[in-house]
C-alpha cells in the first residue's frame, strides 16, 4: 500500500570522475551515482527497513494500523443519537463514519480496526458493504455505560494493536475532510517524530451555526496550540475549555525555540500518527499516563511536554514507566546522518540532534470539520452539496444517487442531496435540503433547508423548513425550526416552532 513508503534524502559528495556507491542498509541496496564535482540528492523510495524481530517467517513489519475511534456516546447531539450511534448519524446521505473510512481507504488502508460502543457492531459492519467501502473492518466493541474516555477505549481494545507494525494511526469518527493522509504520514516519517497531529484553521460558520430547536448560545472553547515557527514542531497544547484566562509556557519551552506561533485559531482535527512505543506507553498502566482517561484532554498534553524534561534519576524500580524507558529509535539513523550532506532539513540532516520524542503537526490549509456538536452537525450537512466532491472523491455515491426516483413534476433544486432508493413524489418542492436514503416524499410536500434521516416519510402536504427530521411524519402538518425524533408528538394540522419534538425518557 502506499503508506509503505519510506523517503531517505542524501547528499552524496564525489571530488572524482565515475562513480560513487554507497550500501545504506547492508541488505545489497546500493546508491549509484554517475559523477563529476557536484552534490546529488538521491530519493531512496521504498526503502525496507528490515527489524531484528521478525517471526520464524522473517516477515517484513507491516507499516501503520489505522483505528477509528466510533464509540462517543453524542451527548451533544440532543435527541439525535437516542437510537443511531453519532458515528451512523448521516451527513449528506452518507453515515458519519464513512468519510474517516474513505480517507484511510484512499491512503491504502485495507483493514482498519473501528471502536465501537458495545452492541452497535452488527449495524456497523454493514456499512462498508452498503456504501461501497472496500476495507475490512476488525469491529472492537466497548463497554460505553460507565462513558469511558478515548484513552480508556484505546486501552480496552488494545489486544487488537498488532505489535508488527511502526505508526499507529488513530482518528475520530467524525471527522470530515479533504486532507489527505499520505502526505501526513511522509511527514511524519521523514521528521522522525513520535507523534504527528493534523491541525487546521478553525472554521467559525461551523462553530457558531444555528441548529433547528430552542434558540441557544453556542459556546465556543478555542483549543491552544503552540508551534515552533518555520519547522512545526509542536510545543504545547491544550483542549478548548481545559484552561483559564491565562495560560503559562514553561521556561524549558521557551528556550527550545528561537520563536513561536501561539494560536487559538488553530483546531485540533483529533487525527494523529503514533509510533508504536508511544502507543505502548500511553496505553501501560505503569506509565504516567495510567490514570488519564482523554487521549486530547490529557495524554496529548502529557506527551508534548515530555519533549522538555530530562531523564529520570531515580531508579525504574522506585517511579513511574517514563518515555525515556521506551523510546525506540530506527536502526540505521546514525548511520545515515553521518554520509548525510544534504541542504535538505530532516531528521537526517547532519546539525540536528536526533531526538525520538519530537512531536509536530501537520497543518491542513483546506476543509476540516468535526461533526462533534450540534452546531457543526447541523452546518454540514446543509452545505454538503458543494462539500461532497472534496471530501469523499473518486466515489460512486454521487449527489443525487441513480436509483432515486425523482418523479416528473416533482422539483429538486440543484443543491439537494438525493438519497439511494428514495422516492420524490409528484407536485413536491425541495430546495436546498438533504433527503436521506429508502425516503418517501409524499405529494404536496415543501421542504426548504431541512436534513431528513434514512427511511423517513413525509405525509402528503406537510410544509417543513429549517428542521432536522430523524423520525417519520405521518400527519400533515407544519414544522419550521425544529427537531424531530418521535413521530408520536406529531398531530394532523398543528404548527410546530422551535421545538424538539422528542419522546420523554423515563430514568427512573
């Protein structure tokens, strides 16, 4: 797959005529260079960097495993997630779910191990079959009653991380973007770094979107993300909400750095690259990181901040597993750095100190949203028409699905999304609306501005505007600004606004 790559960059010097060789890894693999008096830049591409541990079969280390974290409860969803986990949710016509899926499918990924809340995994593993995904799916459920953190999830499903491979990629399961993985995972291999995460701009029209329901103030907590200018490096970060007025750097950050760009308009997209010694330490009860239930919250910050501290004095017997007990670092870096004379800055390079702990990001300059709030939910899927082509290329499943039947005087705008096997009666209107899969659109409907669910059906004459619809209506009726998720509270000819249409639960 295309995330074997591996990119080595050498400058290889010759002061002769003919030919200069060069045995980088002692297996035969030989740079040959025709030559004058000149520096060349040799790309060593898929260079197999060959392990000590192997099995009886000498078989190669299998590169990057890539686990989608699926098993959030939603609790910001309101009513929403009451029966379809928030990774089955749908944005455009799609389960949220599918659009990590694809990213990691393009990337090469033909297996990947997605986290979900225990009894979800029969609905899950229909997903790929029905939307077209070609990957095999490890289903891990977890126990989700007690609102386990994503750290906890990592570590109860953490027999499942096969121990053959270098990079752990880990990401959420709403996560909806453009990014590409494989130039994030370039990165983060030829900077040598411990973990990567992909940034981006913060997108304030998803932030400060108003959803259908009650009318309420979003709250916007701004994560904090500190960079070392020029390089990337990641200096320090904290979750939005997680921090006060003021913030403080430690003096050991400050003097790691000539300069640095603090940002609180920079998000985290929650999707990192791990080595597999970190995942190790992260998930090891021993380690300082035992205790810590959030991977974002607390671990990440945790991990960043070791890059400034020096190893323990005190005996392993007499503390707590630190990183400087695990650190892994690859066979033949020294070797490289030093025939390295390359003007290309990586971890290679000659003047920089080889550090395994070293974290970065990846900044993403495009689209890069999360479906985790209602606000955010609620804005993509209305802006999914002009989205789809970009976050989920090279697909069959197209805007208007071929086998929905849009009948002859019904009239659909150009920036609806059109389901697979929904049926748009006649004398309807829909504009600018998402009409989920197997729907039925009776005749005599309106609909403007609405996000309706899979399987629904609008009784005929209903006029619905600006709503998120998650339950059928059977009754003719009038729904402007709501959301719907119990049919039982619609009634023939009544007028809802700003409501939540909603059954109530007994927790008795």
């Amino acid at each position: 797959m295309l995330l074997s790559s591996r990119v080595i960059t050498l400058g290889l010097t010759t002061t002769f005529p003919g030919l200069w060789s060069l045995s980088v890894l002692g297996k035969n693999k030989a740079v040959v260079c025709p030559g004058k008096r000149r520096v060349f830049l040799v790309q060593l591409l898929q260079v197999l960097l060959y392990h000590n541990k192997r099995d009886s079969h000498t078989k190669m280390h299998l590169e990057a495993q890539a686990i989608v974290l699926a098993a959030g409860p939603g609790m910001r969803m309101t009513t929403l997630t009451n029966h379809t986990p928030k990774c089955l949710l749908p944005v455009g016509t799609l389960p949220m779910v599918c659009y990590p899926l694809q990213i990691l499918q393009e990337a090469g990924f033909s297996e990947v191990t997605v986290v979900v809340s225990g009894g979800e995994e029969q609905r899950m593993s229909k997903v790929v079959e029905q939307y077209g995904l070609k990957l095999n799916l490890d289903i891990a459920p977890v126990n989700t009653s007690h609102d386990p953190g994503t750290a906890d999830s990592l570590r109860h499903i953490a027999s499942k991380i096969k121990r053959s491979v270098d990079d752990v990629v880990i990401v959420t399961s709403d996560l909806v973007t453009d990014a590409k993985l494989q130039p994030i995972m370039d990165q983060h291999r030829s900077s040598g770094a411990a973990l990567t995460m992909l940034t981006a701009n913060q997108q304030p029209e998803f932030l400060k979107a108003t959803p259908p329901g009650p009318k309420t103030k979003p709250t916007i907590n701004n994560d904090v993300i500190c960079t070392q200018s020029k390089t990337g490096r990641l200096m320090y970060a904290v979750a939005g909400g997680d921090y006060d007025e003021v913030i403080s750097l430690h003096n050991r950050v400050m003097k790691s750095a000539k300069s640095l760009n603090v940002s609180t308009s920079t998000v985290d997209a929650h999707l990192y690259i791990m080595k597999r010694w970190l995942v190790d330490y992260i998930l090891s009860k021993e380690s300082l990181c035992g205790e810590m239930g959030s991977l974002k919250a607390e671990i990440l910050p945790h991990i960043i901040s070791r890059q400034f501290t020096k190893e323990p004095i005190k005996q392993r017997s007499e503390r707590k597993l630190d990183i400087y007990d695990v650190l892994e670092t690859e066979e033949f870096d020294d070797l490289v750095r030093k025939y390295n004379s390359s003007v290309v800055l990586s971890r290679h390079h000659n003047s920089l100190e080889l550090d395994a702990r070293v974290c970065y990001v990846y900044h993403h300059p495009g689209c890069c949203v999360r479906a985790n709030t209602l606000n955010s939910y609620w804005e993509l899927s209305r802006k999914m028409h002009s989205l789809f082509e970009q976050v989920y290329p090279n697909s069959a499943w197209s805007i208007k699905h071929p086998s929905a039947d849009v009948q002859e005087k019904a009239q659909v705008s150009d920036d609806s999304l059109i389901g697979s096997g929904s049926v748009i009666c006649e004398k309807t209107n829909i504009t600018s609306s998402v009409i989920g899969n197997h729907c039925r659109i009776n005749s005599f409907v309106r609909i403007l501005n609405c996000a309706l669910g899979d399987h629904i059906t609008i009784a005929p004459g209903c006029v619905i505007e600006n709503s998120l619809i998650a339950a059928n209506v059977e009754r003719k009726c009038t729904i402007k600004n709501c959301i719907v998720t119990d049919p039982n509270k619609i009634e023939e000819n009544k007028t809802y606004t700003n409501e939540i249409l909603e059954a109530v639960q007994d927790f008795a």
